[in-house]
C-alpha cells in the first residue's frame, strides 16, 4: 500500500481511477461483442464559473500520455488555448475529441476529464490575476491548501495561466524555473526579532536571493517597513505584507501609507509585496494603492473547475447525441486576429472570421495517432507565452 493517498501512472492509464459505471458498461460490451464499434467523443465545456467569459486550456500533454498506447486518434486545441462556451453563434465548442472503439476508450473518460478540468480551472484563475495585474509580478503561493502530490500541476498550470514564478520545488521542477518566496513568520519568531532575523537572512542566503523582509509579525506594517530599511538599508529589494484578515483594516491605505514612507526615506526601489487572500479585485485595488507584487494562493490553486464533459456524437459513421447535444464530428475555426471562434461540421471548408473577414485557423489540432503521440509537446514556457500573447486580446 502506498503511504500517500493517490494513484500512480500506470494505476490512471489502466483506467484504475474510472467510475465503476465504464467498468460495467466495458463488460456489457464484450458481453454483446460490441467493443469494436466505431464513436466519436467530443469534449465541450459545461458554462463557465462566475460567468468567466473565456477560459484557458491546461492538461493536454497529460492527455496525450494518457491516450499513449491506446488505439485511438485524438485532436485537441494546443495547450494554453483560450476557449470559449460556445462560438460567436452559440453553438457549444469542443476542445479535444477522441475517435477509435469505443470499448478501448471508455475507461478513461473518467481521467481524461478530470486531467483537464481541474487545470483549466487552476490556469483560468492565473490567468484572469495576471490580466489584473498586468505588468506586476505575480507568484504562486497556493500549494499548500491541496494534496502535495497535486503541487506540480497546479504550479505547472497557475505558470502557464501567466504566474511568473511558483513557490514549490516541485513546481519550479516542472516548469523549468526556479522556486520564489520570501520569508515565513516561523523564521522571525524563531529569532524572536524581526531585525535579527532580517539579518540573518541577508547573510546566509546567496546574492541571489532578493532581500525581502516580512514586516507584519509583531508591530505595525509601516513601522516594521521602516525598521527594516533602517536594518538593510540598499540591500533590501522589498517588504512583504501577510496581514491576516483580522488585522487589515483598509489594506490599500495601509499599502499606500508604507509606500510614502519608502520614498521619502529615499528607497523608491523597495518594492511592496502582499500575499494573503487576494483575488483579482483584491489586486486591482491594493495596485492602484502601490504594491508592486503579488503572491497568489488559495484563489488560484482552489479555481473553480471547468465543467467539462465528453460525449459521443457519431457511432460507426453516423450522427447520434443525447438531448441537449449536437451530434457530428465538428471543427473549431479560430480568427487569429479577434480571436472570435467558429464551430461547423468538420469537412466543411475554412470559414472567415465574421468580423474582420479574414483567415481562420483551424484549432483542433492532431495530439494522437493510432496510440502514438504526433503533436509536439511544448514547454511550460513557451505555452505561457502563448497564454499572455492571447490575454492582450481579451477582457475579463
């Protein structure tokens, strides 16, 4: 048994963590000697949480893994794609669909939807803060309100929403970047003093690491900022704020009132980090107020899942969809430059975009061939840069 609670890879790809539901409908059909028959499963969005206008795709290179070895063709938007509900005429879009036997799929539509849902909504979240906060750096503070072995996925997807960095070793791992934080509370009541610990700090880490004091600890904000440059002096490169909640108060003219004292001391260049709580309306705010970073947890980290659900739409060549679903192999046609979407019937030709009359880009790419992956996996870094080009072109 293992001593933590959760699968292991060859436990998913076996299809070990399906509702029993697909294990029973797999016996039916051998059962009936119907594993073979032919489907097309297309994967759409249920409405999006608080009435997201967009979302941002996250988890197709751990589809790909999945649908690695199994007979099966899959097409899907490339990671990072913004997506949307439905197209501009409202007909639901698909993001990723999935042709081959059915009895060689089925039991995986449990993974392959919880591989995307939860990331999507983890990447979604990133990228609506980093919307908010534009040009302010942006980090990652949210593993620890989940299961540790999730840390590399939601730091790997809250980085491709457009996180600049992420906190846990593991997460750096993955996204090829190297761990940020600052300092916890636990450092300076170990010491018993924050000018001591401050110290301490400034000697014992590497040049670097930037010099950023925490300054919520035992007294005032403005005055632990104060007693902080007077410690550091030009080595500090910023003060952190974790006032928890019963202490904040207006949180923004606290912000504002730390920055006046900065400046006027003569270290403009100390940057005011805030963490604890945020949100985008949070960051919009204590932005405005002079904080110059943020570190973003629990509403990243604990996102709103995307509703994703697969369904199939044509058996053995035919159109078939249950109520509430349109049936047949569709494509997602996409204007580069207005990034409006069009969805119609697969073999149908390229449309233009209905409102700058231009090239569409079809979006539903091949991941999978015959159980080989075909599509090129790109770096977390890359898809990043993908997701930030697109977030110029949309509105929260």
């Amino acid at each position: 048994m293992p001593v933590f609670h959760h699968a292991t890879d060859e436990e998913i790809k076996k299809g070990e963590t399906t509702d029993i539901y697909f294990v029973r409908t797999k016996q039916v059909l051998e059962a009936k000697r119907l594993t073979k028959i032919r489907a097309y499963a297309e994967v759409t969005p249920g409405v999006l949480p608080s009435s997201w206008p967009w979302g941002v795709l996250c988890g197709i290179e751990e589809e790909a893994r999945l649908f690695e070895g199994c007979p099966v063709d899959v097409y899907a938007m490339p990671e990072g794609s913004v997506f949307y509900h439905d197209d501009y005429t409202g007909i639901r879009e698909p993001v990723m669909y999935i042709e081959g036997p059915y009895g060689e799929f089925c039991l995986l539509e449990t993974p392959l939807l919880g591989l995307l849902c939860q990331a999507s909504g983890v990447a979604t979240k990133a990228a609506r803060v980093k919307k908010v906060a534009e040009e302010k750096l942006v980090l990652a503070f949210g593993i620890r309100r989940m299961h540790p072995a999730l840390s590399p996925m939601l730091d790997r997807a809250a980085y491709i929403g457009g996180c600049d960095g992420v906190s846990s070793l593991s997460g750096a791992k993955i996204t090829g970047t190297k761990p940020m934080g600052t300092m916890p509370h636990a450092l300076i009541i170990a010491f018993g003093d924050q000018v001591k610990a401050w110290k301490a700090f400034d000697e014992v880490m590497p040049h670097d690491v930037p010099r950023v004091a925490l300054i919520d600890t035992y007294y005032d904000e403005k005055a632990e900022a104060i007693m902080a440059v007077e410690a550091l002096k030009q080595r500090l490169h910023g003060v952190r704020l974790d006032t928890p909640g019963s202490r904040k108060g207006n949180f923004a003219e606290i912000v504002r009132e730390i920055r006046w004292e900065l400046d006027v001391r003569g270290y403009k260049h100390v940057k005011i980090f805030v963490s604890g709580g945020l949100n985008e309306e949070s960051i919009r705010i204590l932005s405005g107020a002079g904080a110059e970073a943020f570190g973003v947890g629990t509403s990243i980290s604990n996102a709103p899942t995307i509703d994703f659900a697969m369904d199939i739409v044509e058996l053995n060549g035919k159109p078939v969809a249950k109520r509430g679903k349109l049936s047949c192999k569709k494509q997602v046609w996409r204007c580069p430059k207005c990034l409006r979407d069009t969805v119609q019937l697969f073999d149908l030709p390229m449309p233009k975009c209905p409102k700058c009359c231009g090239k569409t880009e079809a979006m539903l790419k091949p991941l999978v061939k015959k159980g080989e992956i075909v599509a090129k996996l790109p770096k977390p870094s890359a898809i990043r840069r993908y997701v930030l080009k697109q977030l110029e072109k949309l509105i929260l």
